[in-house]
C-alpha cells in the first residue's frame, strides 16, 4: 500500500493550480485554515469570477442540502466553482463537546459575545436543535441527564446561566441552527457519485474526528492537513513556530525583516495567531514600498498583543488560583514581559476588585450571597447599583460584571487593600534597589493565595 501523501500549505497550492483535487479539508488554528482556504480559493477562481463562482457559509448555521444545490447549479458566466463551508459540525467529534462548551463560557467571560455564540451553535447543531428549540429552550432547564448531553459534562448551575444569556444573546443577534444529523451522509454520496464535476468543496474547521467515515472518505479522494501551532505547556505559543507564522506572512508579502524588528515582533506576538497575522498584514502595509520592514516600522504601528496573554495571568489572579498563576506568570517572564508593566496589570486586577467588593458591600449587602445565581443578578440587582460604581470597573457587560463580583467575593476587602499597598511597594524595589522581580511577584501570588 503507498503511503499517504504529506501535504503542506505550499505543495497543496502548487497542487491545485495543475490538478486541483475535488475536496479539501483544513484543520486547526481558524487563521490558519482560512488564511490556506483563501490563498487556495484564489488560485481556483479567477478575481473577476469571485463574486459568482465563489459562495461562502457558515457550517453552524447554513443546511448542508443548499449548499450542496449549489454546487450542482453551473456558474453563472461558466467555469469553475468552489464552494467554502466555515466549521461543518459533521466533522466534528462527539467528544469534543466539553471543550467546545469550555470555549464558549471562556470567550463570554472575555466580552467575545458572538464568538461565544458561534461555539454554543456548534453544540446546539450537535445535539440535533433547531431554530424552535434555540429560541425556545432555556438551558437552565435542563435537568443533569440532558445537560451532560448538551455540553458534554457535568454542568454547573453557574455555568447553565452563563450559557442561558449565550443562547438568549444568539437568539438576539439571529444566529440559527441548521439540521446537520444527516448532512455527513449528504456528503458522502454526493463525493461518491462523482456530482461535484467542476466544483471545489473546501471545509475549514478547527478540529474533526478522524474516525468518522465520513473524514475518511474526504481524505481518501481529497486533501486534509492539520495546520496548528507548537505550543508551550503553558499555552503560549513556542518562538520556533511564532518565528515561522512571521516569516510566512511577511515573505508572502514581498517583505523582508530586519533582524532587529523581527526580535521586538516576537517579544509583542501574544498566545493568538489570528491577531498576529492582522498585525503583520498592517505592518507590511505601513511600510509601503519599502521592502525591509525596520524597527521603527514596527514600533509605530503594531500593538503589542502580550495584553491576550497577560488577560489569562490576571484573570487567574483574581479568581486567586495561584496553580494556574504561577505557571502563567513565568511564562510572561520568558517571554520578555518586562516587570513593571506586569506589576502594574497585577494592581490595576486588585483595584477591579476592590471596586466590586465595594458594590457588595453598599449596593447590593443585603442582596448577594456566594449563591447568587447571574440570572438573579441580571434581573433583580444589576439595576441597584449606581452608575458611578458600574463606572468605576469600566462599564463592564454584566456577565463580566457578575464574575467580578463573584471574585470579589471570595477574598476580603483588608486583604485586598493590602495586596495594594504591597504592589507599590515592590514598585518602588524594583525602580530604586537590585532585587529579582519573578521571585517577588511568586512570593507575592503565594501571599496572596493564603
């Protein structure tokens, strides 16, 4: 038996400009799938044909029938046609669920509404919902049984909110679910009949479940590759693959780096790739013509992203989960984070805290318990507090609000005031004496866990 063909981005584009195969499908990072699917999709069809020849949809919410009618339809003008499906859940492991659920209470914790949408679609879709259930179906609802259903583990009350106000938020935004129990066998008999002619099925997705037959069937006629990237066991992303994404993108550009800037881009990269490659692509744009990219290029206009990473060390922070802590906050040391920068994200975290503990214990004293449901909060005690003390955390949405509040409360005002006075005093070690910062902040987190 031949051995499977490896398939890197470069020989998948060589490829297709000869003999394009008839079906692809990308796995992984979401910048990087879409970023080969769209370099792919413009060696297939030409630009003046794009706009008839070339349709995009969203797996989550588009059914899998109209667009395989599509496919069958012949472009307008003739010629070949590609059709991209974002995130097909029939590719994706029913095991996977807890993670995807995971996902979706991180990113709504963060304020990434619709991307905590997007992901709790994807269970939805899963779990066979459809507009009805969606609109109709509190998930705080669910009792223990259909709720590890859902989400693929044991689900907190808490967290059954948290995921309440995503699907109430979804509803809102008009997001929808499609009926994809039966789109895996769709496609294997539209692949296997030979239907897609002159047509170019392309599947991004972060991840896919390569027992299903269905993956199988696409790789044996098709292309799969997994495009992700080489990270450190604290999450941050490892210099050798950060160095290869800024090489890619920079030399796909027509860039070159001088050695200088190339050092200061890896220092600001951040743990995400999809805000690292929208920060090269406004890079080489700002340098115009000029075909080596300077220091001073990327001192004016790149944002350093290494506020992502440091979101994840305060957030553990804050929750005082200093196993999580640690790890992250020697993480952010070896990567260069400079000290002082890192003491002042760790005060202003404490004084988020100390706005919410005063909610608790003016505006809402009589009203909060460490019980309190965010539905609750949301209904009855949200519109209790002043706006001045909404102001004071920065105008937060009320989720994040509500952890914050949650947080706050799992530690005293006292020592949180002490944590403060603390952080300015190692501001003023670290600026007027010899001393090593990482051991500091460690005895710092350490004090703060007791």
């Amino acid at each position: 038996m031949a051995a499977k063909k490896s398939h890197t981005a470069r020989s998948i584009l060589s490829d297709a400009k000869k003999n394009p195969a008839p079906v692809y499908l990308f796995c992984g990072e979401t910048t990087q799938t879409e970023a080969l699917a769209r370099r792919l999709a413009a060696i297939l069809v030409p630009p003046e044909k794009q706009t008839t020849n070339l349709e995009t949809y969203d797996g989550r919410g588009s059914p899998f029938a109209s667009v395989l009618d599509s496919c069958r339809t012949v472009g307008l003008f003739g010629g070949r046609k590609v059709a991209w499906v974002r995130e097909p859940t029939f590719f994706v492991a029913g095991d996977k669920k807890g993670d995807i659920a995971d996902a979706a209470l991180a990113a709504w914790a963060s304020d990434r509404r619709k991307s905590a949408a997007q992901k709790l679609l994807v269970l939805a879709t899963l779990s066979g919902w459809n507009d009805a259930d969606l609109d109709d179906s509190p998930l705080t609802s669910l009792n223990k049984t259909k709720a590890k259903s859902f989400f693929g583990r044991d689900f907190e009350a808490a967290e059954l909110e948290a995921a309440d106000a995503i699907r109430a938020y979804a509803v809102e935004i008009g997001l929808s679910v499609a009926s994809q129990r039966d789109d895996a066998a769709l496609l294997e008999e539209f692949l296997a009949s030979g239907a897609a002619g002159d047509t170019v099925l392309i599947f991004t997705c972060a991840n896919a479940d390569k027992r299903k037959r269905v993956f199988k069937q696409v790789e044996k006629i098709g292309v799969v590759t997994e495009l992700s990237v080489e990270r450190e066991r604290s999450g941050a992303m490892k210099q050798e693959a950060v160095a290869a994404l800024i090489a890619e993108a920079i030399s796909a550009r027509g860039k070159k780096l001088h050695p200088a800037a190339l050092q200061l881009i890896l220092k600001q990269a951040g743990s995400d790739p999809g805000p690292l490659q929208a920060e090269l692509e406004k890079l080489c744009l700002y340098a115009g013509d000029n075909e080596v990219i300077e220091t001073d290029d990327v001192k004016a206009i790149m944002r350093d992203l290494g506020e992502s990473w440091i979101f994840d060390f305060t957030r553990a922070l804050s929750q005082r989960n200093i196993g999580e802590a640690l790890p992250l906050l020697r993480g952010l040391f070896a990567q260069g984070e400079p000290p002082l920068r890192l003491l002042a994200m760790m005060a202003r975290e404490v004084r988020i805290l100390l706005a919410a503990r005063e909610i608790l214990t003016t505006s809402l004293a009589s009203t909060w318990t460490d019980r309190t449901t965010f539905n609750r909060f949301r209904d009855e005690m949200l519109g209790n507090i002043p706006e001045e003390q909404k102001q004071s955390l920065g105008g937060m949405h009320p989720y994040v609000l509500y952890l914050a509040l949650q947080n706050a409360g799992r530690t005293s005002t006292e020592r949180l005031e002490k944590a403060l006075i603390d952080l300015h005093k190692l501001d003023v070690a670290f600026k007027s004496s010899r001393t090593d910062p990482a051991i500091r902040l460690e005895a710092f987190l350490l004090d703060m866990a007791r």
